[in-house]
C-alpha cells in the first residue's frame, strides 16, 4: 500500500546504466535533488509570509558527461529523461525546439543563467532519472532545477552561495519556464536537512530549522493521481488578486496584515478578495504557531492547524478540488483514535497531493482506510508513501 522510497546511490546506480546504454560510457558527473513537501504554509510565500517545508526523500537524479567533440558547429545538449521517456537536443547557443515551458526549459533556463553568470558548461549529454511524482505539488520541477544548478558546480568546480542559487533557480522557472513561482520549493530542495524541517520566512530568505524529533510520527504524503485542468491562469490570478487586496489595506503585502488588523478593515475590501486576503493572513499566523506546536511535540495542536489550513484553501482560497477534500474527509474520519493527526492538501492545489501527520504505529491501517475510501468515492488507486525530512541536494560523483 505505501510505496518504498529508492535510495540515492540506487537511482544513481539506475541513472549510470541508462547513461552507459544510451552512449557508450559512464557518466562523468551525478548529481541529486529532492522534491519537498509543505507542512503548512500555503500559497503565502509569494506573500512575503512563513512556509513550513521538508525536502523529501524522493529525488531527481542526473547523470551527465561532456558531449564528444564536434569537428565543427557550436554542439548540442542533449536530454534524456527516463521517466517520462522524452528526449531531446538543442544547439549549446540556441534554445530547445519547445521554448518557454517546454520540459526542457527547466534545464535550459538554469544552464543559461548560470552561463551568463560565467559558469559555462558547455554541450553536455544528460540523463535524467526522478521519483518526485511530476505535477503532483512535490516540485519536481524545483527538483529538476536544483539538479541541474548542482551539476553546474559540479563541472565548473564553483559552489554557488545557496541563497542565489535558489534564486537562479526560481528565476529560471519565472524566465525559461514560464511559471511566477515563490522561492519555497527551490529554496527547500537546495537547503533540505535530515530530520529537519525549514521554517522560512520568505520576505528576508531566513530559514530556521524545526527539528522533527523521533519516529513516533510520520508524514505520510497521498497521491490523488488527478491534475485538473483548468485555464490555467488561478495562481497568476490568485496572486493579482493579493496585490490588489495588500493595495487596497495599504500594505506592501499581506505579510504586514494580521488577522485582527483584517478583520476590522472588512468594509475595504470586495468579498472575493477578502477571502484570499482572509486566508493568507490566517495561513501565515498557522504556519509560525506550526513550528512552535512540532518543536513542542504537540502532534494534535499540530494536526489542527493542518486542518484549519484545509479549510482555509478550500474555502477562502477556492484552490481545494473534490479529490483533495476527499482524503482530508477520510483522514478526518480516522482521527486521533485511529491516530491520525491532521491532513490538509499541499502544493497549489486544484489535484496533486495532501500531506497528513500520523502516527508511525498505525501507519499500515490508516494508508488502508485512505486507499480503500478514495477509490470506493472516485474509482481511482491513490499512491501514497511516508518520507523523513531529507537532505538537500548535493554532488554524487565528481571526477
Ligand atoms: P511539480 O513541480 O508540482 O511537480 P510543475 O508543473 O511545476 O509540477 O512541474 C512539472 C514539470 O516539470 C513537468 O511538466 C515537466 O515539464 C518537468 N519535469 C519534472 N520532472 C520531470 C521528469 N522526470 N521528466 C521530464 N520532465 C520533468
Ligand atoms: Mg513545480
């Protein structure tokens, strides 16, 4: 029922096969980078605000060498990824065929910054290898990003400071990929930690860490297997819609609004953006009161605050689907008896992933009662799995 998590040197070890049997040799460099889960937190680190991530033990992996010498022509990248069985090549001084937001442009975007920062690679030959579930809200893109930079120092030989290669990171998501991301999931694939989880304040990049102490808790991440697809526009529009209300309250952003503040300036506000504003206000005070209830060890305080910030997505935020609010239902129904914590959804919603707080001892019955009534309502097998807070990403192998 629960899905094991691969280990790094086994998805490194699967990534050097597929290198040597693509093109005839052992890849020079391997590099890793784990996708995240948040805690808590949601939709407000484009709000200046707090998020509460872990780096997960679930990682994009790439294997890479220099591409042979060409006897004339500026040489190619080329692109293999193993998951998605997609590949393609692009000239070293031009862009891949499928441009801004193609699959490609995760890699593309962070080698080309970092060339115009004068970390020049030079054509390559990449494979890539992952188990971060793709558009499941587990940033697999971030995750490929993050890789990517990381193989970058890995070839030049330079460390980036860790702060700016998140930003070069996010900044080829905004540029390359096309997608006006916070700095949340870049962040916490660069800075993961064993057993920890990062609290960081997204105004300033400060992080500190949350220690998630002993086994008696999990966290236990729920795939819905649904992405719905919608026009496409709800996170650029939820965005312009918390400038517009920061605007309105005359706040550089809602980090600078409590809810008591809020709540007397009702009048101001149009009832839509209210509630946005009403939900990441809430979701930042949540999210700081989250790390003072984990470094307590207070799992139901904990718990509750997963739920309320369900509520709040769901309700005031309108970025929950059926699917979601499904498994928080069930989870629900499981309870403190059934030892179930607290569950909300994660990511920036409308399908993907929800993360629940259980306890470890009851872990087989709850991810039972949580398959079972999820594909009794929608006819769908959720894949689930369980992670510790991991490390952030790092260089495998280095000639
Ligand atoms: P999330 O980051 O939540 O997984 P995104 O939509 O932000 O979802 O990023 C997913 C995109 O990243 C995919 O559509 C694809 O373009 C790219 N991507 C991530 N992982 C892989 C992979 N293993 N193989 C190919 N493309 C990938
Ligand atoms: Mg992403």
């Amino acid at each position: 029922m629960i899905e094991k998590n691969l280990s790094v040197p086994q998805l490194a070890e699967e990534a050097e096969a597929e290198f040597r049997r693509r093109f005839g040799r052992p890849p020079r460099w391997i590099t890793v980078a784990p996708g995240r889960v948040n805690l808590i937190g949601e939709h407000t680190d484009y709000n200046d605000g707090f998020v509460l991530p872990m780096a997960i033990e679930r990682y994009v992996v790439l294997a890479a060498d220099a591409a042979p010498a060409k006897t004339s022509g500026p040489g190619h990248y080329t692109l293999c990824s193993m998951t998605s069985g997609q590949n393609q090549s692009w000239p070293a001084d031009g862009a891949p065929p499928g441009g801004q937001g193609d699959w490609t442009s995760y890699v593309w975007g962070v080698l080309d910054l970092c060339q115009q920062r004068g970390l020049a690679t030079g054509p390559l030959e990449i494979v890539l290898h992952s188990t971060v579930p793709v558009g499941g809200g587990l940033s697999s893109s971030a995750a490929l990003e993050v890789a990517t930079a990381t193989l970058v120092e890995a070839i030049t030989g330079q460390t980036l400071d860790p702060v700016k290669k998140a930003l070069l990171c996010q900044q080829a998501e905004h540029e390359y990929a096309g997608v006006p991301c916070g700095i949340m999931d870049q962040f916490s694939s660069v800075m993961g930690r064993a057993n920890q989880l990062i609290l960081l304040d997204c105004r300033s990049a400060q992080a500190e860490l949350v220690p998630l102490r002993g086994d008696d808790v999990s966290i236990l991440i729920t795939n819905t297997n649904v992405k719905h697809a919608l026009t496409g526009g709800e996170y650029a529009e939820r965005r312009g819609q918390c400038e517009a209300a920061a605007q309105c309250l005359g706040v550089r952003s809602l980090r600078d609004c409590t809810v008591t503040q809020l709540a007397a300036r009702q009048a101001d506000l149009e009832p839509a953006l209210m509630r946005r504003a009403r939900h990441v206000v809430s979701e930042i005070e949540r999210t700081t009161r989250a790390a003072d209830t984990i470094r307590r060890g207070d799992w139901p305080a904990t718990g509750e605050l997963m739920y309320a910030s369900h509520e709040s997505l769901r309700d005031d935020y309108a970025v929950s689907c059926e699917e979601l609010d499904l498994v928080v239902d069930l989870a629900r129904q499981i309870g403190l008896s059934g030892g179930m914590y607290g569950s909300r959804m994660t990511g920036a919603g409308f399908g993907g992933c929800t993360v629940s707080l259980v306890r470890s001892d009851q872990l087989a019955a709850i991810a039972e009662r949580l398959a079972a009534g999820y594909l009794d309502k929608t006819g769908i097998q959720p894949t689930m799995f369980v992670s510790r807070p991991a490390e952030g990403a790092r260089i495998f192998r280095q000639d």
